[in-house]
C-alpha cells in the first residue's frame, strides 16, 4: 500500500490542535509512532494523554492538524475506508468497556461480527484462541464482567482488542488498578505478544515500572505537546523540571532499580 512502507512511522501527527472551549489541550502537537514498537505516553494529570489517544482512533476530531495511521490521511478518509483502518487496530479502554450484560466470549465476538460479518462456529474458535492468547483460563469466555477480578477485565478486554488481529494496539492504563503482581504480569504479556505477534503498542501509563521494563521509547506530554520522545536512558538526561522530578524521584528510582535487579537475574 502507498505510505505503508516498513520504513514509514504508523502513526504520525503533525501540529494536532485540541481545545474544548477556551481550554486548549493540545497545541501544534507532533508525534511518530515506529512500526513494532511499544511506546509510552506520559505526562501530568490534565495534560491530555488520554484525548490524545482518543484523537488518535478518532473518538476525538481535532481542530487542527494531520493524523497518518499506516501511511493514510484518516482524518479525510471516506466512511467505508475509515472503517477499513479501524479493523487494523483494537484498543483496551481503562475501565475494559466490556459490555456488561455479555459474557467474555460474546464480548470478543461482537467485532468479529461487525467488521467481519462471522457467524457460527468459527465465532467460537475465535474468541477462544483470543481468550488464550490474552491468557485467560479457557471457562473465563462462559463468564459475565462481572464475575471477574480487575486483572481478568482488562485480560478480557485486551482479548477484545485482539479479536480482528490488530496491527496496532492502543492501551489506555492498562496497569491502573491492578496489583504490582498483576500489573507486572500484564506487562510481560504485552510485551511477549508484541515479540511474538508483531503488533505496535501506543500505551499511555502513569506507571513507572511498565516504563522501566517494556517500553521501547516514551513521549513525554506537557506545554500542550510532545516535548521529548526517547528511550529511558534519554528520559534520565532530561532537564525539564516536571520529567526529572517523575524519573529520578523516588517512585521513578524504584522502578529502575528493580529492572536493573531483573535485569542481573536474566541468563545472557
Ligand atoms: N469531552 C471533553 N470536554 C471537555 N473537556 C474535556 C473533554 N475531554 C477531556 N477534557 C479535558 O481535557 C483535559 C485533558 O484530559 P485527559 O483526560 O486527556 O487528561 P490526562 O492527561 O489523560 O489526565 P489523567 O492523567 O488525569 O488521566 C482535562 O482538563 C479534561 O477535563
């Protein structure tokens, strides 16, 4: 596909404008996703991460700017290519947005239906081969929401978002509310997806230990823009007031040091 190039960023923004009434979000907002990697949106509460996301898989139309996924202009897509570019992507909402009066299973099955139009059958083995793949138990696809534990939702929402075999996953905290085992658990199992699957991962996160141990790059949010994009190591040289408190303070050091002990445990 033309601008669909390996080499091409998958998602690029040039001088996205946000602003709801007088409150300007975001402003002149440049930003390059690279095919395959797991990238990180950060930024202080109110900074507009999550709009930015939301801009993004279009739930939120800026005022201004270009949004490039996969080499196509969607902001001026016609509605059925849209819909085309939407089936390249799943996202996992914070909350799981699994609809609740669904079980497991049928959640995974309702984009299955819609964008592919599957019936029978092969509904079943899907959705069973997603609920795997998220790593759930086999019985959690017979199960509603709300018999599951927080890890288990976002599990089964993530199984969602990879019903259509997604070339990019968006994740909006996938880690809030989960405990530091489990929180750990879901990074890793992010992390082995993407190496084994392929997909891209734009993830946005306040927690500092997904950072530390899956993230390829972090953008971070704040001034209305991305204000530096790079690896951890380039976080720490930072000179920002607001990324050098977030990295090298104390919940920051943590994390980095329990990587660096995970790390000298790993067999070369
Ligand atoms: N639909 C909307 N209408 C009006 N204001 C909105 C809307 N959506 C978001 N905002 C405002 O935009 C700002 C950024 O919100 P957003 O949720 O993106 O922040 P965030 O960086 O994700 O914050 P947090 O880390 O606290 O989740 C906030 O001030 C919020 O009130």
């Amino acid at each position: 596909m033309a601008g669909d190039g390996q080499d091409q960023p998958i998602i690029r923004l040039r001088g996205i404008r946000n602003a709801f009434g007088p409150q300007v979000i975001h402003n002149n907002l440049d930003l390059d996703v690279r095919r395959g990697e797991i990238i990180a949106l950060v930024g202080g509460s109110g900074t507009g991460k999550s709009v930015l996301l939301r801009t993004i898989v279009g739930l939120n139309r800026p005022a201004a700017g270009s949004i490039e996924v996969f080499g196509q202009d969607i902001l001026h897509l016609p509605k059925l290519e849209r819909r085309k570019v939407e089936q390249r992507w799943g996202i996992l909402f914070q909350n799981g947005a699994l609809f609740s009066s669904l079980t497991v299973a049928q959640n995974i099955q309702v984009p299955l239906k819609e964008h592919l139009g599957l019936k029978g059958p092969m509904l079943e083995e899907i959705a069973a081969l997603k609920i795997a793949l998220a790593g759930l138990p086999p019985e959690a696809g017979a199960k509603y929401p709300s018999e599951l534990s927080g890890g288990m939702k976002k599990r089964a929402g993530l199984a969602r978002a990879l019903a259509l075999d997604p070339e990019i996953v968006f994740l909006d905290e996938p880690t809030a509310g989960l405990d530091p085992i489990g929180a750990a658990a879901f990074d890793q199992l992010i992390a082995d997806l993407r190496d084994t699957v392929g997909f891209t991962v734009f993830l946005v996160t306040h927690d500092l230990d997904t950072l530390a141990t899956v993230c390829d790059r972090i953008a971070v949010l704040g001034e209305k823009r991305v204000m530096v994009v790079g690896t951890m190591n380039d976080m720490l040289e930072q000179t920002n007031p607001w990324i050098v408190e977030y990295f090298h303070g104390p919940r920051g050091r943590a994390a980095l040091d329990a990587k660096a002990r995970a790390d000298a445990r790993r067999p070369d």
